[in-house]
C-alpha cells in the first residue's frame, strides 16, 4: 500500500480529458472542510508553474479566501455600508462617500478584482477624472476614500497591499475663501437683532463657528463672567426615516394596552424620547392633557388587537385603561 501524501502537498495528474490537473492544500475553510484550489493547463510544465506561484502566495498569505473572487465593486459597496457608518457620521457618508464611491469609483473600477488592482490602475483613474472636468480637490477627496478603503482590505487579508499608497496623490489646490466686508457684516447684525434667533449669527461672526455649532451653542457652555464660549455641541438636521414600524423590528404583540403604553413610555430609544415629549407639549397647548400621546397609544393598540382578532369590547376597555397611563405620564404644562 502506498504511503499517504504528507498534508499541504499539492497533486498534479493528467486528466481523462486531457488536460492537466493540479490541486493544491491552502487550508481549511470556515466550515472545516479543506480549502483546495485548483489549477489546470495543456501541459504539465504550465501546471507546475501555477502550483508552484499558489504554494508561494500560500506560504506569504496572500492566497486570499475561499469563493468567488472578490471585485473592486463588491469591496467598495460593502465597506461603504457595513464598515464606514462606525466611523464617519452618516452626514458625511450622505454628502461625500457614497455620491464619490457610487458615481466614480464603482462605476470606472468595479469590475476589476480587488486583489488585482494596481498604481497603474489608479493613475489612469485619476488623470481620466481630470479629464472629466474634476476639480482637484475633489481628486484629492476620492483618492482618500479608495485609501481607507483599501486600508481595511488589507488588513483583513482581501488584498496583500494597499496599492493607494503607492501612488502620489494628487495636488489639491487653494480656494480663495471671500469674506464678507465690515459694512456687510454689519447690515447682518442689523437685520439679525431684531429676530428670535439674532445671538447665532452675532456669535458665528465673533468666533467663526460653523452653522451647525451656532446652532447648537448651549448657555451651560457660556460664561459670560470670563467672557468665554466653549463649542462642543452641534445641530445637525437628520436623515428622513419612515416612522412605519416594519416586520423586522416589529415588537411582539400586547393585548394589554396598558402595559403597552408602560412599555412605550419607558423606552430608552432615541425616537420614544424625543417624540413623546413633544406630542406632550403639543398637547397641552390645546387641552391641558397629553391626549395625543394616549390617542397614537390606544390607536396602536387597536392595531395590534384587530389583527389578532380581538373582540370590539375589549379593543374599548384597552383604550380607557391607556388615556390615564399617557396623562400620568405627561402631565399639564
């Protein structure tokens, strides 16, 4: 009986169809089962030479993983909406990542295999959008992007290098910021005094802070003793998002109103927080009592009760048992 071949030794044997064969062991797979590449060509000499260029890449870890090939495309599209929302705030994914990533480098590098991409690649890249009538700058912003981008392929093993740093990145230029003259900055401060919310911009043009830190600025942030400001809360408009409640993040169904304006009024999230006070406050200017709250309270009850084929008298005793939970709750401001 003939000895078992020692583990990672690659095979090559000539096929029944005539062509050469060639297998070689990387490791196992994420399920356990070996991870076996294969190799094939006319001869054997070509064989050999693709065996031996896997066992090298192999040896220097840089086969890369199981499966189909990994695309510029696939990479870009999966970092952009798993990876970069933890680290960027999604007003600069909205504005800057995905209109760069999802008009100019998917649909100009997309195709290409992503442990295949080159500097060459990058540089025809960069001198087309040029050529397209890209600004500098905004060359700059893209090279940046594919950077980091590439930067977390390598370090988790999709790519061997991150070939963007490889390359010279392009020259920005200066933009000249044109600033408003003491004569327009004064007939601002005219208009803005005699509005609401006239203190923003008298701030904004004492210190410079941006629109959203004017915005934001909190009086536990000002000392008008030490006649100083301390920027550290900004106001930003966020992104639309449907208020339906979909299958996925459905909560379980309660046929008990009550307990289902108890476990409303007592959510930790965000939109529970911020939306029931002002429904409360909306309230109170017209009735003296939080009846909205406990009206969208008792109207979601019914929801889930005729869905689950409740009876009208109890869909009626739910709603009375609601109103004095939601008006404990918010009281008359």
């Amino acid at each position: 009986m003939a000895d078992r071949a020692p583990n990672l030794r690659s095979s090559i044997y000539l096929g029944a169809d005539g062509r050469w064969h060639g297998y070689v062991t990387l490791g196992v797979k994420d399920d356990g089962s070996p991870d076996r590449r294969h190799r094939s060509g006319k001869t054997q000499a070509e064989v050999t030479r693709k065996v031996q260029e896997l066992e090298r890449r192999r040896d220097q870890g840089k086969a890369g993983k199981p499966g189909r090939p990994l695309t510029v495309a696939g990479w870009f599209e999966t970092w952009l909406t798993t990876i970069a929302p933890r680290t960027v705030s999604q007003g600069t994914l909205d504005s800057s990542y995905a209109p760069k990533v999802r008009h100019w480098i998917i649909p100009q590098l997309g195709k290409r295999r992503l442990d295949r991409l080159q500097p060459e690649h990058l540089d025809v890249f960069y001198t087309n959008l040029a050529r397209q009538g890209l600004k500098p700058n905004t060359i700059v912003q893209i090279h940046r992007i594919i950077s980091r981008a590439l930067k977390v392929a390598w370090k988790r093993g999709q790519v061997a290098v991150n070939v963007a740093a490889l390359v010279d990145a392009p020259i920005g230029e200066e933009v000249d910021i044109e600033a408003l003259t003491a004569e327009e900055a004064c007939r601002i401060l005219t208009v803005a005094a005699i509005r609401r919310n006239g203190a923003r911009w008298s701030v904004a043009f004492a210190i410079g802070v941006r629109q959203s830190e004017a915005i934001g600025l909190r009086w536990q942030y000002v000392d008008l003793d030490e006649g100083t400001i301390e920027v550290g809360w900004q106001l930003r408009r966020a992104r639309y998002r449907h208020g339906c409640v979909t299958r996925t993040n459905a909560p379980p169904p309660v046929t008990d109103a009550l307990a289902l304006a108890t476990a409303r009024n007592t959510s930790t999230s965000p939109t529970a927080r911020t939306t029931a006070p002002h429904a409360a406050t909306a309230a109170g200017r017209s009735s003296g009592h939080a009846r909205p709250a406990a009206s969208a309270t008792a109207a979601s009850a019914r929801n889930q009760q005729a869905a689950a084929g409740t009876s009208l008298a109890v869909r009626a005793s739910s709603q009375a048992r609601a109103r004095p939970s939601s008006s404990s709750r918010f009281p008359h401001r």
